[in-house]
C-alpha cells in the first residue's frame, strides 16, 4: 500500500514535497547525480541531459489499492486531471483493471529457404528456441509458441512468441534469435535476412473499466444524465471520426507516456505497440469506450503496454529509486494494470471537461496560471 501523504501535500513548496516523499522513502536517497559522467554511460556522445518535470498523482484507486503515481511530464493538466479522476472514481470503488502476460514476439527472416521443409523441422527448431530460453523460464515465462509462413515476396518469416516476464524483453529476444540462425539456415537452407524483435504486441494487454452513478456526473450547468448521454456521443464521435480518435488516444497516452517515462520505459516501443493496435482492423479506433446502463456510466479501455519494471531504463535513469519505491510495484504485469487505469482515467477527465465548460476554461486555464505563477502552491 502507498505510503500516507499529508493533506496538505499539493500545497507544499516543491523542496517540502521531496523531503516528505523521501522521510516516508528513505532507502531513496542515494541517487545518481545528473552530470556527464552518468549520461556518458547511457548514450553516445553524451553533452548534457533534458529533463522533465517529474510530479504525483496521489490515491490512485485501482483493484482495491491506491498508488502514488510519479509521472514525467511538462503539462500541469496531465497530472491535474488524473487526479480529478482517481479522487472521484474512488468514491465510486475505483478502477478494475487486469493484464495478461508479457508476450514479446521475434521475427527471423529468411531468403532461399526451403519452407516446404517447414512441418518437419518445426519441433526441432522450437526445442532450439525453448533451450535458449532456460533462465526465462525458470522465471516463469520461455517460449509460448512458433510459427512459420511464406511471406508473398518468397521470404519465410518465423515468429517467436516469448512470454518475457518483467523484463521489456528486447535483448532477450534479439538474443535468442540471433542464437538460431546458423541452426535455422542449416534446417531450412536459406539466408538469414533480419532477426529481430517486433514492436506489435496484440498480446501484451492492460484491460481498465470503472463504473459511476450517472447522478454523479453533474458539471457546469449539465445533469448527471445530460452529461452521461454527452460522453456517449463523444465516445462514438471518436469511432466514427478518425481525426477525433487520434486526438482522443492521445489524451489517454498523456497519463500512460508520463508513467512509462517516469519509470525509465521505451515510449518509443509503447506508442508504436499502441498506434498499430488502434489501426488493427484496417481503421483507427479509440482504445477506451464509455456506454450508460441502469443508471450507471461504464468506461472501458483496452490498449498494449509492453512496460517492464526491470532492465532497460528502468533501474538505470536518475531518481529510478524513488520513483519505484514510491510506486511500490515490482511485477511488470501489476504496472501493466496501473497504466491501464490511468490511460482511462486520463481519458474520462478529458471528456468530462470537453463535453461541460470546453477545454480551454478547464485544463489549459491551469496550464496557463501554472507558467504565469498565479496558481499559488
């Protein structure tokens, strides 16, 4: 469970705020500086660093916990709106969410192989893979499953489907594929042309839902069931309207990038895996869904989030260590879940404010008084 912040937090000066975070977290406070040497070790031709604004979104609620949620973002909306959401949806038994496991696929490409030898090398080939796999599944994950097809400019394409655990999974399959190829060529002739991960995982899922008595709803002159039937018509203005679906995957990617830049994740791999998703049926779609039923107004997200919680960035970025210990989570698939509850509370606190008094009198007023300085701490 979140450790106890005191009411008075937002209101803190920003040094306070840190003081407080590493007395309730002090196993934290021995962090790498940020100076060239660190930065040397992590890029090429290091010259300096580019940081973000790292802020919290307190009492997140999701499956019967609440979480401090550390996000890396320039936006005063960002976190302002989660939290809007996460303090209202937490009346109401907060979020439900769920993760399935972390399937990373590989891709082995082959030119002049002879695919019709497929079906009789297929085993040996998968037992090659799974042997590669030991120590991942020792941990619980390994090879889930291979298969292979003729792609129609006569290459042979064979796919890997690793379940990588908490890892991001990246090194571990480019590893075991490139492992492969001398055996694979030998099995079924040919050339290796690329070995390499795949950035598309339909897999990797976080599911988020929440329910709320349309009562509850009411804002700026507008009824609870008033504003329910506007959020409705929004959700399926953004299925009909692939302008309007880009720009509302990209409210719930505000929370969701913030998280995974907070806690040293590939954004880069993150947002290709969810792009594609959206587009999975030829047409880009929302990934959340909103809908009123006996009395209630049901919000419902399902996105990929390929996030690891070790490896990679993760451990590695400075203040890594606070960051995770305030999340408190360890398992790839519980930060799965989190992401998903807040890609949809993101989401709701968007729409709330665009169907009632209009974006620019909710949001971007505060991003405006927080860079003139006249929200006062």
């Amino acid at each position: 469970m979140a450790g106890e912040l005191p009411p008075s937090f937002r209101k803190m000066p920003a040094q306070r705020r840190r003081e407080v975070l590493l007395q309730l977290y002090p196993q934290s406070d021995t962090e790498p500086t940020q100076d060239l040497d660190w930065a040397d070790r992590l890029v090429e031709n290091a010259f300096g660093w580019r940081p973000l604004p790292l802020g919290l979104v307190p009492d997140f609620p999701v499956n019967g916990k609440t979480y401090h949620l550390p996000l890396a973002t320039e936006e005063p909306s960002v976190i302002a709106a989660a939290s809007f959401s996460g303090r209202m949806l937490a009346r109401h038994g907060g979020i439900r969410a769920e993760a399935t496991p972390a399937i990373l696929r590989g891709q082995l490409f082959l030119e002049g192989a002879d695919f019709g030898r497929w079906p009789e090398v297929r085993v040996r080939i998968q037992d090659l893979a799974a042997e590669g796999l030991v120590s991942m599944s020792r941990r619980g994950g390994g090879l889930r499953k291979v298969e292979g097809e003729q792609l129609a400019n006569g290459l042979t394409l064979l796919t890997f489907w690793v379940d990588v655990c908490d890892a991001q999974g990246a090194n571990v399959v480019n590893t075991l594929l490139e492992g492969l190829v001398p055996k694979t060529e030998e099995l079924l002739g040919g050339k290796r042309l690329m070995a390499i991960l795949s950035n598309n995982s339909p897999e990797r899922l976080g599911r988020a839902e929440f329910s709320i008595p349309i009562e509850h709803l009411a804002r700026s002159g507008f009824s609870g069931p008033e504003m329910a039937r506007r959020l409705c018509l929004a959700s399926e203005a953004a299925q009909l309207s692939t302008d309007r679906a880009v720009t509302h995957n990209k409210g719930i990617m505000n929370g969701v990038t913030a998280l995974a830049l907070a806690t040293g994740n590939d954004t880069r791999a993150l947002e290709a895996a969810v792009h594609a998703y959206a587009a999975r049926n030829g047409g880009y779609q929302p990934l959340s869904r909103y809908r009123s039923e006996n009395g209630q107004l049901i919000g419902m997200l399902e996105m990929p989030l390929p996030l690891a919680t070790v490896g990679g960035g993760t451990r590695s970025l400075p203040q890594s260590g606070l960051i995770w210990d305030i999340l408190g989570i360890t398992r790839a698939t519980e930060l799965m879940e989190v992401a998903a509850a807040l890609g949809l509370a993101q989401n709701f606190a968007a729409l709330m404010a665009l169907c009632a008094e209009g974006i620019q009198s909710g949001h971007m007023k505060l991003h405006q008084r927080r860079l003139t300085g006249d929200e006062k701490p």
